[in-house]
C-alpha cells in the first residue's frame, strides 16, 4: 500500500471511476446494475463530501468509493449507502480497505451515523473485507431482485459509528 494514496473524487476521474465500475458489473457479483451510468447521472447521485478515489504514484485510479443517501427524509440524514468498487488487475493490495477507512473517517467528521450496503452473498471477499472494516450483517433480504435472469438475494451489512451518539 506505500504506493497509494486516496484523495477526493473529481470529474477528471470520470473516466477511470465509470471503467472500474462497469468492470466491477461485468464481473456479475457487483451489482443488480449491468451498465454503469452517465458520469452526469454518477455524479447527481452521489454525496460529493464522501467519494474518494485511490490513485497509484502516477496518480492512476485503481478504486474509488461514494456514499449516496438512502432517504430525503430528514431524520435518515446520518445514513448512506456506500458502493466501492477496484479495479481487477489492483485486488489484493489493499485498496478497497484503504478506501472503506477513509469513507469511515469521512462520514463520521459529518455526523453520518451509519454506512450501509447490500453485497450478493456470492461476493465472500466483499463480505470478509466490510466484516474485517467493522460492518455487520443485519439480515439476507432473499430474492429481492432479478440479475441476468435469476433471482438473487442480498447480505444488508451497516456499520454503526461507535463515535456518532
């Protein structure tokens, strides 16, 4: 990890960020999602103080992680939902934990009390890693949605800020 740094997300990272995200879908364990959005349609739906990209020395993204609310509604202000995805050829050095840290540390100097996400139960190296970054498994919601023809359930993992009262 001596050669990665995480920064904030800009829309110079467009590009690579939409790219390690359709490889993320393409790979079918990622998301419900098979085509990854516009960068305009990326960018609306994502909270801009919580989305950071790790880049190697030669500033190239290899992951980036973003948080989007979960609810309009005021009291559901310290809750989101985080998506983090790498890029194949970077797995295994420690990106996405170092990007899960930072989003951490992010939203709780926000107030935001609780990350969530929902992982196929498929994904076990998405699961060990949010499990190992102090998320828990609140519950499988079976057969929740239709990917590629088949119905798929998902883990619902949160992590409660132990920080945030």
């Amino acid at each position: 990890m001596a050669d990665l740094t995480v920064r904030p997300m800009t829309g110079d990272d467009a590009a690579r960020v939409l790219a390690i995200y359709q490889a993320g879908l393409d790979g079918g364990d990622a998301s419900f999602e098979t085509t990854a959005p516009t960068w305009a349609v990326f960018d609306a739906g994502k909270l801009h103080d919580h989305r950071f990209v790790a880049v190697d020395g030669d500033d190239v993204v290899l992951g980036w992680v973003a948080v989007s609310p979960t609810s309009t509604r005021a009291v559901y202000a310290g809750v989101v939902e985080h998506s983090v995805y790498v890029d194949p050829a970077a797995r295994g050095r420690g990106v996405a934990r170092l990007l899960l840290d930072t989003l951490i540390a992010s939203t709780e100097r926000a107030g935001i009390w609780t990350i969530q996400s929902g992982v196929f139960p498929e994904n076990t190296a998405s699961l060990a890693l949010h499990q190992r970054a102090g998320f828990r498994v609140v519950g499988t919601r079976e057969r929740v949605g239709r990917h590629h023809g088949r119905w798929r359930d998902v883990v619902l993992l949160e992590r409660r800020s132990p920080v945030i009262d």
